[in-house]
C-alpha cells in the first residue's frame, strides 16, 4: 500500500488524501480519478504525515493537480446561508455547482404557474473568479521516428494537463494520458494476445499535424493474430469492416477524440505562439491593429498616430499639452512605412498556416451533423482542451477590435468563425461559449522545503495564478457591433427624393416603419471588396445567432436575459436613455460616468426635419445639419468605394470613440443616411474648454474616403465667437486632415473620421491655444497667451456651457444634461478657480488683439459678466 501511496502522492495528492482514497478504492487508478474530482479535497494531513507531506505534497506529475482556488462571489447565490455547505464531502474546491452542463431547473412559482428558474443567478459574474495551480516543468522525453528528419519530443504530462482546471477535468485528463501511455491493451475477444502502448504512440509533438494524423492512422488499426479479429489501440474494443477505412477509423472511439484535441490543439497554441511573434512577423514595429493579441481599451491612453491606420484609440494622453507649429495636428510632414510591406506578408503566411492547421483539427471537434459514436459519446477530456488551449486562441484574435483588420484578415477569422459555430451546436461544448475564460496572470516559481528525502523529484515547479475574464460570447459582442454597423452602411436605402402622393391607408401600414431599415444587399451586384466584407459580417452575425440559440436551449431564458443585458449596445435615441443617479463619492461619480458615456457615445437617430417644419419648401427630405444641401444632393446615388469606406468607418467608431472623465467624444448617425453625422466633443481637462460642450456637423461627400470628410464647427454663438486660431466665427475647421492647414494631409484609403475627431480634441481643444497660430508659436506662457486662454474661458462658459445647457441643441438634449448634472460638483470647483483666475476683460469676439485692451474691472471678473454667467450655469446645474 505504501507504493500504492507514494505513486498518489507524486501525483499531487497529500499522504492522507492517498490514504483515503485507497481505503475506499484500492485501484490506485481509480483512487487518483477520485481524488483529482476533488472527492478527498477536505481530508486534512494529521501531524505524523507532516514530514512526508513536506517533501513530497509539492511533487506532481500534471499541471494543475494541486490547485487553491477563491472565487470572490463565493459561488453562492443570493439565497445561500453560510453554512448550507457544512457538509459538502470536500466539493467545494472543485466548483461542483459551476454546472455549466446541466439544463434549466423548473420553479414552481407562489401562483402555481410553473417557470424555468435560473440556476445560474449567483454564479453569473464569475468572472471574479481566481484559481492557484502547481505546475510541474518535465524535461521531455526524446525519441527517433521512422521518417522524421531528427528526434521527436514526446509531450510531457504536464503539457498535457496544463491550464486552470475545472471540476474532475484532471482525473479525466491524467486516466487517458496514463491510459494510452502506459497500459497493455487486450484482444477484445478475450484470447491471450495484447499490445503493449507507450507514449511514442499517441503524443510525438510534430511539426506537422497531418503527418501525426497519418501516423496514428496506421498505429490504431491492429489485427489480432490469434482469432484475426480488428480491434482499436486507443480503447481495446471491435472494429467493425465498415470502420476500417482510413478516413473512419480515428472517429471510432471517444479516447481517440480526446488525444486528438489534445495533441492537435498543443500544436494550434504553439504555432499560434511561434507565428505572431515579433520575430516571425520581420521584426517590424506593427501597429496595433495588427496584433492577435490586442485588447481593446475603450478608457486607455493612445495618440494619434501619424501613420493612418487603425490604432489604439482611447483618450490621448496628450490631452491639454501645447501643438505643434500651429498645424492643429501632431503629425511629421513625412509619414516612416519601413517595414510595413514586410510585416504585412509575413501577417498574411502566418494566418494561412494557422487557418489550414485550425480547419485539419477542426475536423476532429464532435459535429452532430457527422453522427459517429465520438460524436454523440465525447471523451470528457474535449471540453477541457477546448478551455484550456483554445479559448487562449479564440480570445486573443477576438481581442482586435478593428472589423476591417479582421475583414483583411478572413481566411483566418473565418476559420474562427467555424468553430465557433460547431462548438455552439453541440450541447456537450456549447456551453463554454458562456464561460468565463480563465487567463493566466501570475507565475511564480514554488520553494522546496530543505530536508526532503533523496529521492525526491528534482523537476522544476511553479504556482500559476488564473483569472476570469470575458468569455467568447461577449468578446464577440464588441465586433458583432461593428458588422451591424457596416451592414448599415452597406445595405443602408438612401429614401428616394420624390414628391410625396397619397397613399391608402394599408399602403401606410405596409410602410411604416421603413425608415432606418436597410434593404437586403446582393452580394452579386456589388464590388468585390464590399462583397467581401459584407459576406465577412454575415458570418458575424450568424456566428453570434448560433450561438445565443445554444446558450438558451442549454442555460435557459433567464440565463440568456442577463448575459445580454450585460453586453454593450448601440441604443436609438428614439428608445431614450436610462436616469443615471448622481453617487456620492467622486470614485463612484467617475465610474457612473463613464459607464454611461461608454453606452450612449454612438447613437442613430433621426436627423431629418419633420415635414410640418418643411411647409413651404420643397418635398424633399431636408436633415437638421449644416451639410443639408450636399446630402440632398447625394440622394440615390451609389459609390462602391464611399459605401466600403463608410461600411468600415462606421464599424470602427461604433466601439472606439474616446471615452473618459477628462474628456469625451459622442457622435449620432442618421438612421436611414449614415454619411450625415452630428459630433460632440467635450473639452479637455486642463484646457480653457475644459467641460464645455463643443459641437461639429459632419458629411461623408461622393469622394470619401480618397478624400476628407467635411466638418463644420457650429459652437460658434451665432457666428461670432472665434474659439482657437484653427475654429472660425463661420465655423471653418483648420486641420491639416481636412486640407485647410499645411501638414501632413489626408491619406487616401488609410485615414479616418476617427483620426479627424481625435485630431480636434487633443491638437486644436488645447491647454495653450494662443500657439496655434504660426505667428505666435514660439510665445508659450506669455501674457498675450495667458489672455487668450483667459478670454476663451469666458466665451467657453457663456456658450459652449451655460447656453447649451440652458437651450440644448438636437439631438444632444440629454447627453448635455446628464454630463452637467454627474459632473455638477467637478464643474462648480472649476468654475470658482476660474472665476480666481480671470483678468477681468470683457469678450473678445475674434479673440484677437486682447493682448491691447485694457482691463475693465481687474482681477476677478466682477464686471466682465462672467461671474453672472457661472452663477446661473451653477444654479442650472443644482436644478437638473
């Protein structure tokens, strides 16, 4: 028995675990499936074991056989009492009630109405979740295979077992490893022949998967000599003529299923891993969009890059500093592409190698369309490869969250794609598309006790610590936005500009509503790129539609009800918004803004003006924007390059627009005619605009995107504020995006709205704007600047701040009002210390020659109207 002990204890368990386990099953095979389903996980050492247990409790032969896990919600649902658990037989550490198999449980309600509860309710944020695992680092062993140019490594048990585990998965996992490594395997007719297995069989790590495919091929099939009967290496059951074949044999039994997955998803990580490093990619600097590993940063800092690709685009971290040389862009005249060729076709090979190894293991992923018995019986291992291997893949590319990249990218996203959906189909495997995915975090190399007795295994350890983070389905929900949003802008039906005729009253019915919905797209009659993307965010769509049909035939409508409400969405400013309650804390004031912000920063609406406003005019649609004509004009007409520009355009900002408490950015689409757009740009803390709200209307003309877009600012009092050097009283915008500055222009096919917004924000909506004019450039922290500053401050409250909120303009009514009212307390801070700081002039319209006038009053602003003007933007902001 001591043997029998030792073994269980170089396994992971403790002495007294093995001695339990062993009393109960003295199979020490069966005794470990137990004690890794955590069926011993609360029997304690006693002081004798003490001295065994030190040298040996840390030895493990598998990742993760010894495991400390904490989950902060505990696992319990609200109902749960603290001690309900008291007599769980030890389940606890093995998350028994993270049952993510099981269907909905039926409630019987308090009217006897009969309803699907939802088991899930407590266990829902488990994102919280955090698990510690041992990891033991083997060296491999080597062996030489007949026609493989060099020595084969065989895959160690630990590689194996390696990742955070869930539930008995490492019982399951170390009862086929030492299965197919190990164990004899009988003739199943019960005659004496048998063959013995080992681990050059089943888990040589080679380059190629195909070839280990056509190794194991001709290594499962073997013929007893005694009754001449086939029979499978990997389970030791009959095979039957009709399964003899090649392309048959390896769906013959679930063991076969299991190290398949196993092995081919290995090799899937490490060609992952291999491909998109910066060495295998040419060495070159890539731009975040072309990282698999990006992660979206909705809150970050970024800068606008002047290469015109997609970037990072959270709020700069410049916001507030000075620009440079007066161009209002921060951008060098000569834009550095080395390298970029390069690491683009090294992109491109390392993709097509990943998609072709994706589609050969994908053959192999249980498929109820197939109907083979692996298919309906899957090996329990496959749910835990698919976790631990492919979810690091699966959230890595569905972390870049731009839709064109991904679109140029297809061959490999929609391999992704496939996947997904056949893992969504199979009730045994849907439900991890819900699951949180467990990323690693931490890694730290365990200590050894000193007096272990020799012997004692030498093999590295290390103790990696696990966290929940967002599981497939809502990483999906970010880029599913998108393609709803590039489906709008290629399917979108211009309304035809046509008088208006009577129609009868079920002409009407059949007709309402029409307004926003896009027309079906032909892919036929499109160009090929725009046929490209849309069939790419079809794929999206119907990827994310399987998946939810999964998820709610396994978990329930309650379950599903709950994911989707916690997934971000694109709202209609029809539907109105939700009333954000001012917290009390500052902390909790920042989160509560940004929080909303991050929801209603891109909405589409209706812009048009309503035809009782429009008697006397013409029939035609006329838009609440200062572009109104050039949009008639636009009417009908269809450009395949401006409708693919848009397409991506609009992808792009729905998930990406800058959000922050230092400053923000909105923008509202028309529902029906996505090129007439509305933006919003609230000023940068530590600027003269801080916190006002600064208003641009935007069209996407017949050239976009080989040309810019226009932009008009209209926060202009009635035409007679001049804001900066670069935002005229008539509302011209100098940027050297647009064309009306000198700098680094507009670059056809690469340049963006995006790029436009930010621009303004952080190079025009400046700490110092007195520099942006070239003349004054080199005049930073002078009087004349300061008074400047000072004189934008007072046109800044006047009417970026108290006249928008005192007479919101369309449609930006409540996002104006809500930003006063959550920031009431910042804005009245700032307020006062402008109040301190003012020099007492009057306005200065055009903001020039200031520097002449003389003070009317001096320090304090008491006559300049500038204390009248915040004492009523105060005493608005207390009424909201």
């Amino acid at each position: 028995m001591e043997t029998d002990i030792t073994q269980l204890v170089e396994m992971g368990a403790t002495v007294a675990q093995a001695r339990a386990a062993l009393k109960k099953h003295p199979d020490v095979m069966e005794a470990a499936s137990q004690i890794f389903e955590g069926k011993f996980a609360h029997v304690i050492d006693d002081d004798e074991d003490a001295s065994m247990d030190d040298a040996t409790a840390d030895s493990s032969t598998g990742s993760g056989s010894k495991r400390k896990a904490t989950n902060i919600n505990e696992m319990k649902t609200p109902d749960d009492s603290d001690g309900d658990d008291a007599e769980d037989d030890g389940d606890d550490g093995d998350f028994d009630d993270y049952d993510y198999d099981s269907g909905p449980e039926m409630d019987i309600q308090a009217d006897g109405h009969v309803g699907a509860a939802d088991p899930y309710a407590g266990i829902f944020f488990s994102k919280d979740r955090r698990d510690e695992v041992i990891e033991v680092e083997e060296e491999p062993e080597i062996i030489v295979i007949l026609g493989q140019a060099g020595p084969v490594k065989l895959m160690t048990q630990s590689q194996w077992m390696k990742g955070c585990p869930e539930g008995g998965e490492q019982g399951f996992l170390f009862s086929l490893y030492n299965e197919l490594s190990h164990d004899a395997c009988q003739c199943p007719n019960k005659c004496s022949y048998s063959v013995a297995r080992n681990k050059g069989d089943f888990f040589p790590v080679l380059n190629d998967f195909s070839v280990y495919v056509k190794r194991l091929q001709g290594l499962v099939h073997k013929l007893c000599p005694t009754c001449n009967k086939l029979f499978c290496l990997a389970c030791g059951e009959p095979i039957a003529e009709a399964q003899s074949k090649d392309e048959d044999i390896l769906f013959h039994c679930p063991n076969l299923q299991g190290v398949l997955l196993g092995v081919g998803l290995f090799t899937l990580e490490s060609k992952y891993t291999d491909q998109y490093s910066p060495a295998a990619l040419g060495g070159a600097s890539q731009s975040k969009s072309r990282n698999p590993k990006r992660r979206k940063t909705g809150t970050g800092n970024s800068s606008p890059a002047s290469e015109a690709d997609d970037y990072d685009y959270g709020t700069p971290s410049y916001i507030g500093q000075k620009a440079k040389g007066g161009t209002g862009y921060a951008g060098s005249q000569k834009e550095d592409t080395t390298g970029q060729e390069q690491a683009a076709k090294a992109q491109r090979a390392a993709d097509e190698q990943v998609a072709n190894l994706m589609k050969a293991i994908r053959v192999y992923l249980p498929s109820i369309n197939r109907g083979r018995t692996s298919d309906y019986l899957v090996h329990p291992t496959a749910l835990a490869h698919l976790r631990r291997r492919f979810n690091y893949v699966c959230s890595s590319l569905l972390r870049n969250d731009s839709l064109s990249d991904m679109s140029d990218r297809s061959v490999l996203y929609f391999e992704l794609f496939e996947w997904l959906q056949t893992i969504s189909r199979h009730e045994a495997l849907a439900s991890m598309m819900g699951m949180p995915i467990m990323v690693l975090v931490s890694s730290k190399p365990v200590v050894k006790k000193p007096g272990g007795p020799k012997g004692t295994s030498k093999a590295k350890e290390r103790t990696l610590t696990y966290e929940g983070s967002s599981g497939p389905r809502e990483l999906l929900e970010s880029i599913f936005i998108q393609a709803q949003a590039a489906l709008k802008g290629l399917e979108a039906k211009i309304p035809t500009e046509t008088p208006a005729v009577e129609m009868t009253e079920e002409e009407k019915r059949m007709t309402s509503g029409d307004k926003g919905k896009a027309k079906a797209a032909d892919p036929a009659a499109m160009s090929p790129e725009n046929a490209q993307l849309l069939s790419f965010c079809r794929s999206i769509q119907d990827t994310v539609q399987a998946i939810d049909r999964a998820l709610e035939e396994a978990k329930g409508k309650p379950f599903m009800d709950r994911l989707r409400a916690s997934l971000p969405s694109i709202p209609n400013s029809s539907t109105g918004h939700e009333y954000i309650a001012v917290p009390e804390t500052e902390a909790e004031t920042q989160k509560a803004y940004l929080d909303w912000a991050t929801k209603v920063r891109f909405e589409y609406c209706d812009l048009t003006i309503p035809p009782s406003e429009q008697e006397g005019r013409d029939a035609q649609v006329h838009y609440k924007f200062h572009y109104d004509a050039e949009a008639r004009i636009m009417a009908n007409q269809d450009i395949p390059k401006r409708s693919l520009a848009i397409a991506k355009e609009l992808a792009v900002l729905t998930t990406n627009l800058p959000i922050a408490w230092n400053s923000s950015i909105f923008l509202r689409v028309d529902e029906a005619r996505v090129d007439v757009i509305k933006a919003l740009i609230m000023g940068p803390e530590g600027t003269p605009y801080e916190n006002g709200c600064f208003l641009f209307d935007i069209f996407l003309p017949a050239g976009y995107n080989h040309s810019p877009p226009h932009v008009k600012y209209m926060t202009t009092n009635g035409g007679k504020y001049r804001f900066n050097p670069n935002l005229y009283a008539e509302g011209k915008v100098c940027l050297s995006l647009l064309g009306t500055w000198s700098g680094p222009g507009w670059v056809p096919g690469k340049s963006t709205l995006l790029q436009v917004l930010i621009s303004i924000q952080s190079m025009i909506l400046c700490e110092e704007p007195y520099l942006n004019e070239p003349a004054w450039a080199q005049c930073g922290g002078t009087p004349p600047s300061k008074a400047y500053s000072a004189n934008i401050r007072r046109m800044a409250v006047k009417t970026a701040m108290l006249g928008n909120l005192r007479n919101p303009p369309e449609p930006w009514e409540d996002v104006i009002r809500t930003h006063f009212r959550l920031k009431a307390r910042s804005i009245t801070k700032q307020l006062n210390h402008w109040l301190q700081i003012d020099d007492g002039r009057q306005i200065a319209e055009d903001g020039a020659g200031i520097e002449s006038r003389s003070s009317a009053a001096g320090s304090g602003g008491s006559s300049n109207g500038m204390k009248k003007d915040v004492d009523a933007l105060i005493e608005l902001m207390n009424g909201l």
